[in-house]
C-alpha cells in the first residue's frame, strides 16, 4: 500500500482489511437482527454495529498517516542538513 516497510505494511494492510470486515459484518448484523422491529430502529442499529470496525479503521488510517509523515519528515532532514553542508562549504571559501 503506502508504506516502505514491507512486514509492517503487510500487518497494517491485513488488519485494515479485518476492520472493514467487521464493520460489514457489525452492520450487516445488527441490521437483520433488528429490522423485526422497525426500519429505522434497523438502521440506527446497523450504524451503531459498524462503529467499532470504524474505529479500527480509524486507528489504523491514523498510524498509516502517521508512519508516512515520519518518512516524510526524515527525508526533508536530509535535505536541510545537505543543503546546510552546501551553504557553510560555500562561505568558508
């Protein structure tokens, strides 16, 4: 996916796609389990089922994101710190 690590973005991509997974299966459910009572009660529960997949996919969005800013930031570090060597090569000649 996103990520450079192959083992971590192998882990991360797999449990992103078990949340998705339970927010189906939580919705889907929660959904049959309750539409004998009302439509909207249905829905309302459907919605209320797939909220823990949703955090989990939270969870993980915001470590993907996280890792990416990371890489990010350690790449421009080595460009300031090249460009701070190019700058202090040219005033000391």
């Amino acid at each position: 996916m996103r990520l450079n690590d192959k083992p971590l973005g192998f882990v991360i991509n797999f449990l992103l796609g078990a949340a998705w997974a339970f927010v189906l299966i939580g919705a889907v459910t929660s959904f049959f389990a309750s539409y004998q009572n009302s439509f909207f009660f249905a829905v309302i529960s459907a919605v209320l089922g797939a909220l823990p997949g949703l955090l989990g996919v939270l969870v993980l969005e915001h470590i993907i994101t996280n890792k990416e800013n990371h890489e990010e930031l350690k790449k421009q570090t080595k460009l300031l710190q090249k460009l701070l060597m190019q700058k202090e090569n040219e005033s000391s000649e």
